[in-house]
C-alpha cells in the first residue's frame, strides 16, 4: 500500500492539494471500497485499484482547487465521483449526492458510513423530481449529461447566485454552443491530472 500512498501523496502535491494523514488513509479506503463494491455492483470500468487512483481519485481532485462552495450537490454520483472525494478534502462543506440508481446509492451510503462523512446526504431519486429544503450553490457532476441537459434538470436546485461545475474530458465546444442563452460560461479551467494522459476541463456555469 506504500506505493499507492506515495502515488497518491504525490499527486495531490502536483494539485497543490493538502491532505492530512486522515484524510490520506480516508481516500485509500474509499480506493478499496470501491474496488470492493465494483466487483459485484459494477459501479465503474476501471477494474485495477492502482488505477482507480488516477482514473478516479486524482481525475476527481483536480477540479477541487477551482471550487469554493458550501452546500454542493453532485448528480450522478455513481461510485462518488467527485462528491465522496471532495468530501474528505472539504470536510467544511455540506454534499449531498444524488443518484437514481439504487445501488448506486447503497454503495454511497455504506462509504459514508465507513468512511466517517457525516456531512454528507446520500438521496436515491431523479434529478428532476428531487425537491430538497434548501437549494446548493454549487452543483457539480462528472459524466452525468451534456452541458445543455445537466442544465436544464438541476436549474431548479441552484441557488440565485449559484454555479455549475462540470467535469468534462476534451475541452466541450459544441456543449457550450448549444447552452440556452441565459447561461454564461463563467470560466473553463484545463485541468493536469497525474498519471493521467488525457484532457480534463472544469466548466463553471452561471445564469447570466
């Protein structure tokens, strides 16, 4: 496990992330949760553990230093992609992970548990029927649905003075031209992840 926790050390110092020795051992058991799960509950296709640190982990983290938020939704969660890692780096926000398909959810709600989250809210719903107390001023997703889509069904969730934060592969032009014309790109961040040769962007969203 030394080579993981050296991998993931360095790869969080090339983020310019800090994580204490915790929230270190917290990622590597999530890693193992995960690989766990995946076997039987099919929640991601990468099947190594030493590269759910790079396609997952890291690929997930290097969006966190462009975020400030307090109450973030993540839709479709999945296997916590970013939302149970931006949880263990963040531990001051509230998330709360939103994803339809119950297992899913039930591996959510379990790695909370064993990973002591306990500001984070686990719900097993669609998007465009959920109806929380309280909106988010941040709502994030990885791999959920086009920029236009992932709009539309969560613009019901976002607080007045609100963002989108989508993680995205290569840089998404034709996305972004289709977005309806209240929306402004608030900014496009590309994004290095370690040992991770693809494109990665962040796009920020608002309502203009």
């Amino acid at each position: 496990m030394s080579s993981s926790r050296d991998e993931l050390q360095h790869g969080l110092t090339t983020l310019g992330l800090t994580a204490s020795t915790e929230q270190i051992d917290q990622l590597l058991a999530y890693v193992e949760l995960l690989d766990k799960w995946n076997r039987v509950y099919n929640l991601t296709a990468v099947r190594e553990s030493e590269r759910m640190l790079s396609y997952h982990v890291l690929d997930s983290l290097a969006a966190l230093p462009h975020i400030t938020a307090q109450q973030v939704l993540d839709v479709g969660s999945g296997g916590g992609m970013p939302g149970i890692l931006f949880a263990i780096l963040r531990p001051d926000w509230q998330l709360t992970l939103l994803d339809a398909n119950h297992k899913k959810t039930t591996f959510l709600k379990q790695a909370v548990i064993e990973l002591g989250l306990s500001q984070v809210e686990v719900i097993c719903d669609r998007v465009e029927a959920y109806q929380p107390a309280q909106k988010f001023d941040v709502i994030t997703s990885r791999a959920f649905a086009e920029l236009n889509e992932f709009i539309r069904l969560t613009r019901h969730l976002l607080t007045t003075d609100g963002y989108w934060a989508a993680l995205k592969g290569v840089y998404p032009y034709e996305e972004i031209a289709q977005l309806p014309a209240d929306i402004r790109v608030q900014a496009v961040e590309a994004l290095q992840v370690p040992n991770l040769a693809a494109e990665r962007h962040l796009v920020k969203l608002v309502v203009a």
